[in-house]
C-alpha cells in the first residue's frame, strides 16, 4: 500500500511539472498575469491540482478495490477457516480430552500427530497457496516391520486404522466417574493422583484396534482418551483390587501374548482384551471379567467397573474383594473380609 501510494504522488509531481512547463513555453513573452483575487469564502482548485488529486483518487482506489485474484484469495481464507472450525468441532468430538493436559506417558505408542498448518498470511497483490487440511477419518496404514520373537503372524495385523466416534453420552459418563476418582485422590491420595496417566490419542486407539482386527467398547476408549493407563514406579501406580490399569499399548502388546498362545493350542483368536492383571473386556460384548473366576461377566460395562470404583473409594465400600486404605499418600488395598 506505502508503494502504491508512493508512485502515485510521484506520478502527480511529474504531471504538475509537465504542465507548467508547457504553458511557459506557450507563453515566452509574456509576463506573468497577477493572480485573480479570491473570493471570501470560497477556494477554487486548479486544474493541475485537480488532475493530481484524481490520479491520487484513483490510485488509492485501484489499490483498494480487490482485483481478481484477490477476491478468490479472500474467498478461500474464509472457507478454509470455516473448515478449520468443522474439524475443530470433530477433533473435540472425537480425540481430545477435557482432562487438564499432562506430560505425555512414557508408555504411549508412537503415532503421528494430526497437525493442522496455520493460514498464510494474505498478500495484496497475491494469492497465498491454501494448505491442504488432513483428514480425521483414518490415518495412514500401518504395517509391522517385524513380528515380536514368539507371536505368529496371524496375531500382528497391520492395515488401516480408522477413528471412530464415540457416543457422546458414554464419554460425557465415563468422565464423570473418573472425575470422582480424580478428585478422591488428590484429597486422601495425593503421590496416587500423580501417577494417573496423560490422556490418550484417538490416532493411537485406531492403530492398535487395527493391529489386533478388533474394536474397542466406547467406554473403554474413552477412558483410554482421559488417562492412559498410569505412569511413575509400580508402588505408587493408580490401581483397584491389585489390578494396575493399562494403557493402549500395554493392551495391545498383551493381547497379541494371549494371541499366540491362544494359536499355539490350535485355538480360535480371542476377543477378549487384558484392562488389568486379572480383569479382561469383551470386544463384542462390552462386559467386564476376570480371568480367574471365568467368562461370567462381574461387569456390564467399563464404565459400571468405574462407577463401582468410584463408590468404593467415597463410601468406603469393597470393590473386587478388597477396600481402599491410603498411607503416605499411597492408594493401598486391604483384604475386606
């Protein structure tokens, strides 16, 4: 704009030069007529004067007036933000988490983040090259470079991995009763609080449901979305009835060992999937056991294990046999009987 600005005063400076000079040489004889007397009240602009204001008018207008390629500049930043805003909404839908952000825990698969490049700044005179947003729907297809020693390769799928919703009414109650952990320990424990683990990626859940061909119960994910699995020494990790709660990979890693024993016997594949030392969840069911009592359900659901949790920690109830102590600001769990 100062450029544009610029040439144009240059170019009325130029004119007004040009047309005095013209008239001097018209008029080589002759002095010069004294100036007309203005009028009171009145001032009238000469033509030259009046030449240069409209090219400086002018100027400023063309610099003003988006041309072409402007508009369509103009144009597809306000889609692209539109669209920015859409995939906000989705990402809050579907992978992030309310939960206040912690570090990162060390037990978290590698996956690729989804990264949304900021809009380039809009030139004047040009239009900025608009990135191309990434899609939500799927990432990329994994492919295991090589099988852990011991696991066939029947239990290490690769291929794509999709994110799939999740139900907002289960994720808004799943939250709600790990808020009610959250909140008893960090009054009655606090170094246990500590070690609830950060939350968890959608990107990571899709790739492990693709690596081992099943599809994780909504209540799970989310709880997987809030805190995946725990960090920090074993003593002071977050657990209930001695089960230490899990993480996507540790999920993942443990089902292939069941896989291939499982393989190993002639066996068909399993759909359970191990949440804690002893505690399993049905894939196609959604219902909660343990491995040592049998496929009979104690749960209907993740989210009726935590709720159950929940209650034990407030009210002192057991919860799998055992009831909730602290000492030294550790989580411990004592026989109820």
């Amino acid at each position: 704009m100062l450029k544009l600005l610029r040439l144009a005063l240059t170019a009325a400076i130029v004119t007004a030069i040009a047309v005095r000079l013209r008239r001097r040489a018209r008029m080589p004889g002759k002095p010069p007529a004294p100036p007309a007397p203005k009028a009171a009240g009145r001032t009238r602009m000469s033509p030259v004067w009046a030449a240069i204001a409209g090219v400086v008018a002018l100027t400023l207008a063309a610099a003003l007036i988006p041309t072409g390629p402007q508009a369509l500049s103009e144009l597809r930043a306000a889609l692209y933000q539109a669209e920015q805003s859409a995939m906000t909404v989705a990402m809050d839908a579907r992978g992030k988490s309310p939960a206040p952000v912690t570090p990162t825990s060390a037990s978290a698969m590698p996956t690729s983040a989804l990264v949304t490049p900021a809009p380039t700044p809009l030139a004047p005179t040009s239009a900025p090259v608009m990135p191309t947003p990434t899609p939500l729907a799927a990432t990329p297809a994994t492919t295991a470079s090589a099988s852990p020693p011991g696991i066939p390769a029947a239990c290490m799928l690769s291929g794509p991995a999709t994110v799939r919703p999740i139900s907002p009414r289960v994720r808004a109650a799943v939250n709600r009763q790990w808020r009610r952990i959250e909140r008893w320990l960090r009054e009655n424990a606090p170094r246990t609080y500590a070690s609830l683990g950060a939350p968890g990626r959608a990107g990571t859940i899709a790739l492990a449901e693709a690596q081992t061909g099943l599809e994780l119960p909504d209540d799970l994910r989310a709880s997987l979305l809030r805190h995946n699995g725990m960090s920090g020494p074993s003593t002071a990790r977050f657990s209930f009835g001695g089960e230490q709660v899990r993480g996507v990979r540790e999920i993942r890693d443990q089902w292939r060992e069941s896989c291939a024993l499982r393989v190993g016997r002639g066996d068909p594949i399993g759909r359970l999937v191990r949440v804690g030392t002893m505690i399993e969840v049905d894939a196609d069911s959604g219902h909660v056991v343990a491995s040592m009592v049998g496929p009979e359900p104690i749960w209907p659901s993740y989210h009726a294990m935590l709720r159950d949790l929940a209650d034990a920690l407030e009210q002192g109830r057991p919860v799998f046999g055992a009831r909730a102590t602290v000492k030294g600001g550790l989580l411990r769990w004592s026989d109820a009987r």
